[in-house]
C-alpha cells in the first residue's frame, strides 16, 4: 500500500499483503496428521493468490494418531482471493480454491467395504492409497493481531472426486454385517475401493506472519 508504514494501516484504502500462514489444527487431525503451510502475494488492489503446501507421515503424526509406518501424505492447494470488505486491521475475502491428495498407507485388521450385496471383505493388512481432487468456494476472516501477526478464520463448500485402491490384501473373511469403528460410525473414507464423486467441506485456523506490506 503506498505511502504505509510498518504496522499503520490506510483505512480508507484495501490492506494488501504478501504472508506466510501456518494452519493450527491440521497437525493434530484424528485420521489424516499433516503440516500445512500457504504462502500468499497480493497481485492487485483487491486480488491475492496463494498457494499451500502440506505435508505429513507416520513419524510427524501424533502417536494416539499413526502406528502404521507407511503413513504419507501429500497436499497442494492454490487459490484466487478477492478481497471484499476492509475495515482498519480486518479484511473480508471470498476465494476459489483447487486441490490435490496423495494418502497412502499400510492398514491392519481393517476391511474394504464393497456393497449392501456382497459386503465387507475383512483383511489382516492391505496397502491403501487414496487420492482427491476437487474445488472450493471459501470465505475467510483476516485480522491483524500486531504489524506482523495476524489470525485467519476460513470456511468453504465444494465438490470433489476421490479414487481409493487397495493393494497387496491379506484377506482373513467376507461377511455381510455392518462393520462400524471404535467411535460407532460408518466410516468410508477409507475402506470403499474405487472413484466417488461427491460434496466437500473445509474449515480451519491459521497463524499468519506478514512478509511485505503493498
């Protein structure tokens, strides 16, 4: 922003930023532990883009979490942000967001669920990958705690396709009961083999830090 100094902000014109942010919540997820970090610049008056790299295995994830060795993940995200509202340090921005997952693992003692006719194919241990593509609509709350640091809230709605397979099934029985986990749901995730397509979900927190001021 012209004429800004460090930690002053025009309030009659937009906030422009170029930040690092780092996502709170994601390291601690009870199925998929990973590390999450964006990088945004801002491009013009009101228009930001960002992309967000995450990462996460068996040795970074909580040990409640992962026991399995061959937990990977991978993640890539890249988004287009208008900024629509800008009052003092608080910035209001609606974004289109795309990404990629690459989920693999070595599951024991699990099944792979089929359908209502042929049911569940229970397996001693299996090689699991799974990966989803999909794209969001997302709306998110920026405030700034300091010159530097700030907080974003962040929220989205979309759609995604996602390609589970199983490899290398060690299998111990077919049954045709409905198998629930230890919480009592019926979690398909990762135990339905093939391509789905459905609606997706996103929220988070994260920790920016402010890189350069426009």
């Amino acid at each position: 922003m012209k004429g800004q100094n460090q930690g002053e902000y025009n309030k009659y014109e937009f906030l422009r930023t170029d930040y690092l942010a780092f996502e709170l919540l994601s390291p601690i997820h009870f199925q998929t532990p990973r590390f999450k970090l964006e990088y945004n610049r801002s491009l013009a008056r009101r228009w930001d883009a960002s992309l967000t790299l995450g990462y996460g295995n068996a040795h970074l994830a909580p040990s409640y979490v992962k026991d399995e060795d061959n937990y990977r993940l991978f993640e890539i995200r890249h988004a287009w942000k208008f900024q629509l509202i800008r009052k003092g340090s608080f910035r209001y921005f609606l974004s289109l967001e795309g990404f990629y997952i690459l989920h693999k693992d070595t599951y024991h003692d699990s099944y792979i669920y089929f359908n209502d006719e042929i049911g569940d194919l229970f397996f001693k241990q299996a090689d699991f990958q799974r990966e989803k593509l999909g794209v969001l609509a997302k709306s998110s709350f920026h405030f700034m705690l300091g010159n530097r640091l700030g907080l974003i809230l962040y929220g989205g709605l979309g759609v995604r396709v996602r390609n589970n397979k199983f490899s290398n099934v060690v299998p111990l029985s077919l049954s045709m009961e409905e198998f629930e986990d230890e919480f009592g749901f019926n979690v398909k995730y990762n135990q339905e083999e093939g391509k789905q397509f459905s609606g997706d979900f996103t929220a988070g927190v994260r920790v920016s830090y402010v890189l350069k001021f426009r």
